[in-house]
C-alpha cells in the first residue's frame, strides 16, 4: 500500500474575508506524483484563528492534543507546509514527531519551526530583517551548497543545485545538523541524523515538481522513508 503523507493544513484569511484552512495544491500533488496518499491534518481547536492575537490564544486542551494524534497516527509521514505564522498546535505536532520518530518533511516556515524548538540558546532564531532577494516568485532564484555528509548528497549526488526562493526570515545558527547554505551563509537545510527522516527545507521544492527533476527526487525520497 501506498503510504499516507498527512499534510498540516495552515489558517488563512482570504481576500473577500472567508476563513480557511488551506492545503497547497503543489504540496498534494507533490505526495502524489511520487507515490504517496495525501490526507489533511487540521487543528481541532474550536476557534476562528486570525480573529485571536498569540497572546490570546486558548492553549490546547488533552481532549484536543488527543485529537490531533488521532488524526496523525492514520498516516505513514508528516508534510508541514510554508506560512507566515505557526501556532501551538504546529508546535504540538513538531514535538510529536521528534518524540515518535515520524518521517516528516518541515518546507520554509516550518523549517524555521523545527530549528526553533530545538535551538537550545534561546526559542525562537530567526533575521528579523527582510531577506533582500530571497523572496521571488521565479522558478529558480540562487544556488544552494549542498554538504556531502546528507541525505541531499546521497539522493541528488550533487554539492550545488538551484532552487527557488519565497521567506521573508531565515534561521541564523543552528543546533541540528546543517545540510544545505546559501552562497550568502543562509542556512536553507537541516536535519535530525538520529531519527529516520526529519528534515527542514527553506525553498519550495513542492513548487518545482512540474519542471525539476530533484524536487521530485527528494519527496520520493521521502515519501519510500515512510513505507512501513
């Protein structure tokens, strides 16, 4: 059987000012061009979230964390996709996985989640400035270094690709293992060497699949890491 790649979906306000929680159409095609079964995650909390400030913000109930795992227990592996902001639940689900070993795939701003929670110097590591020229809608926007010791080198068998480029932050130092810089020293990949796949991504290699032949590498890479 195909694996299950349950993808967090993110809150998002619409222009005509509908709510919603949005699965990105590249990331379910992403699972399914490279052989897996995509299925939505979604928070079980019972609130509308951009009317709430993070202050705010009710904590998660065990009644509610019980229902998250319930929903992450039915997959295989974990997609958690770009955004602008996380909440607890994101959190919730990113300390899951760590502790249970899941498969999982953090893009972007969850990749800076991921560094985040296992930064030891302080919670949260991030510019706090903008990016300049790390924010494009092009195709391909700069290269990557890419270090031999990672499971990039090993599936790609490349030092350099190029990739694309959407973040308005970017995650300075690190205390997970650093697999990919930019020529400008932003740290565009990490990951946990002792777990079975739990990597961080800065780019959208999602967006890449209809013309990239290394992004789909990597989500098959991926998604065959999740089959039990």
């Amino acid at each position: 059987m195909k694996p299950i790649i349950g993808i967090v979906s993110r809150p998002q306000l619409r222009d005509n000012g509908i709510k919603v929680d949005v699965i990105n159409n590249m990331s379910r095609r992403a699972i399914i061009k490279n052989g897996g079964i995509p299925m939505g995650i979604l928070p079980t909390q019972d609130i509308n979230y951009y009317d709430i400030e993070g202050k705010d913000m009710p904590k998660l109930t065990d009644e509610e964390k019980e229902d998250i795992i319930n929903q992450i227990n039915k997959c295989d592996g974990i997609l958690l996709q770009g955004g602008t902001r996380w909440y607890e639940y994101d959190e919730f689900i990113t300390n899951y996985i760590i502790e249970n070993d899941i498969p999982s795939l953090f893009i972007c701003m969850s990749m800076q989640l991921l560094n985040s929670m296992n930064y030891k110097n302080n919670g949260i590591n991030y510019t706090l400035e903008k990016i300049g020229g790390h924010r494009s809608d092009e195709d391909y926007v700069h290269d990557i270094n890419i270090k031999e010791d990672s499971f990039l080198y090993k599936i790609l068998g490349k030092n350099k690709i190029k990739v694309n480029s959407l973040h308005s932050y970017a995650v300075v130092d690190s205390d997970l293992n650093v697999i990919a810089t930019s020529s400008e020293g932003i740290i565009e990949g990490v990951d946990m060497m002792n777990k079975r796949f739990i990597v961080g991504l800065q780019w959208h290699p999602e967006k890449m699949i209809d013309f990239d032949e290394d992004a789909n590498k990597v989500f098959k890479y991926f998604i065959n890491k999740c089959k039990k």
